[in-house]
C-alpha cells in the first residue's frame, strides 16, 4: 500500500486526541466522521512534528505555516495531517479539513529533495481514499503549474479565480473542486 513508486514510503498521521472541552469549536465535538488513522503519534512526538512540519513547510512555499498554524489544524477536531516517511525521513505532508459533507485540502507539501516520485500523488490518494464520498475543495496558487497538473490528474477542475489571495508574492489563486464520483 502507498509504495508505488517509492521505496520504504510510510503514511503517519498527526493530530490531537484532544478531549471533548479542547476542540477548536469550543463545544463537545467528537471526531465522528474522520476515518482512523494509518499509524498513531504521542503527544511527545507532536511537539516535535510540529516543529518538523514547519521546517518542511518553509522549504516548500513562500508563505509558509508556521509551528503554531501546524498545532491548531492537529488540536481541530475536523482536520487530519498525514504524513510521508521515506526512510523515516518526512518527505511530504497533506492536510485537510472536513466541513460538513466536502472536504478542503488545506495545505500540501513534498519535500524538493522528493518531488517528481509520486509522493504528491500518493498523499492525495490517500487523502481522497480516507473521504470516497466526499467532494473535494483547495486552492493553488496560479503560477504553480505543476501541481495544478497533478490535481487535474487527479480528477479536479478549476471552478474559480481568487484575486490576490496569496502574498509573498502576492498572485491570485486557483479555486479546484472533486466531485464525488456517482456509482
């Protein structure tokens, strides 16, 4: 599973299990509705993913998260941040969240070192596998043909433009949808 084109290539999940009084919502919201996770952290090793995430996160993107937007999307109740291992070195990372019946893909990353191995498109994959009857949403950032060529692949289409939505430098962003595919 997941090992198409890449040897030793792990799936890890982050993310809180935070009690009910935590969650981002502020109320008692469950994770009902997220699917387990492939392989389970510690607190302990959060603290560091976090640090990890953010590190990985600046090598690929002018804007990057920073350490503290990697803690609030694990603590969420409704978000998910899987991630790549390539002979336990973090090689890429997917992050979404669920919003009643879609699913946002917030925010994806494969290390430089790792692009071009289909780690991109197997983190989507897996993403996509995890929510089969969900709709997908992202936004990418215009000038970034190439992962607009994956999501395309990936059964996406553009449905709108955002204006300046990025910054540093500031671009607009393409707005892509994932119809749920009807059987």
């Amino acid at each position: 599973m997941l090992q198409n084109s890449v040897d030793n290539l792990r799936l890890l999940c982050y993310d809180a299990d935070v009690p009910k009084r935590t969650c981002c919502t502020g109320g008692n919201k469950t994770r009902r509705g997220l699917p387990p996770l492939p392989e389970r952290r510690d607190a302990l090793e959060k603290i560091t993913a976090e640090r990890v995430l953010a590190e990985l996160a600046e090598q690929c993107f002018p804007d990057p998260w920073s350490e503290n937007v990697f803690r609030q999307t694990m603590c969420c109740c409704y978000n998910r941040i899987w991630c790549a291992k390539v002979d336990g070195k973090l090689c890429g990372y997917a992050a979404v969240s669920r919003t009643g019946d879609a699913v946002n893909l917030d925010d994806i990353a494969v290390s430089p070192a790792f692009r071009r191995q289909g780690i991109g498109r197997q983190l989507l994959d897996w993403a996509h596998g995890q929510f089969p009857e969900s709709e997908f949403w992202l936004e990418v950032r215009e000038s970034n043909a190439a992962a607009i060529a994956l999501y395309e692949s990936a059964g996406y289409r553009q449905v709108g433009f955002r204006k300046r939505y990025y910054h540093d430098p500031e671009e607009g962003a393409v707005l892509m949808t994932r119809e749920v595919k009807k059987t």
